[in-house]
C-alpha cells in the first residue's frame, strides 16, 4: 500500500503543526464549553462549528505568535544534550 498523498516540505511545519493542532484544541474546548453551557440543544452542530470557526480564528494567529516566545522562554529551563555533559 503506497502513500501517494503530497509531501510537503519540512520548513512549511513550523505553521501547519500550529494549524492543526489549535483546529484540534479551539474544536475540543469550543465543544466542551458548549456541552456544558448548553446541552445538547437543536441545531448543536451548525451553533458549535461557528463558535469553532471564530475561535480557531484567534488562536492560530496566537500559537504562532505564542510558540517561538514560549520555546525561547523555556529553553533558558531545558538543559540540552551537548550542555549537560559540561
């Protein structure tokens, strides 16, 4: 069975790991939310795919500005492999 799906190139990871992984958080915690504030009430699904569209629309923007500051921030707490021989 081979994969003839298109391969992207790897620099191009650095927004579509952020794009698919706030799809997958702002999706989760919009349903959630919704579940618990509401129920499951008539027209569920279109109420929680607009909810799910406007917060994915801040929260891509914000992981890619978030994530380099977050990685820089925590690299000063991470020892790294050629540092903690010293």
């Amino acid at each position: 069975m081979s994969n003839n799906f298109p391969k992207f190139h790897p620099k191009h990871l650095t927004w579509l790991m952020p794009l698919i992984l706030s799809g997958i958080m702002s999706g989760s915690i919009s349903c959630f939310n919704m579940l618990m504030n509401k129920g499951l009430v008539e027209g569920f699904i279109f109420i929680w795919l607009r909810a799910w569209s406007m917060s994915w629309l801040v929260a891509f923007p914000l992981i890619l500005v978030m994530l380099p500051l977050v990685r820089k921030f925590l690299m000063k707490f991470v020892a790294m492999p050629n540092e903690a021989s010293k």
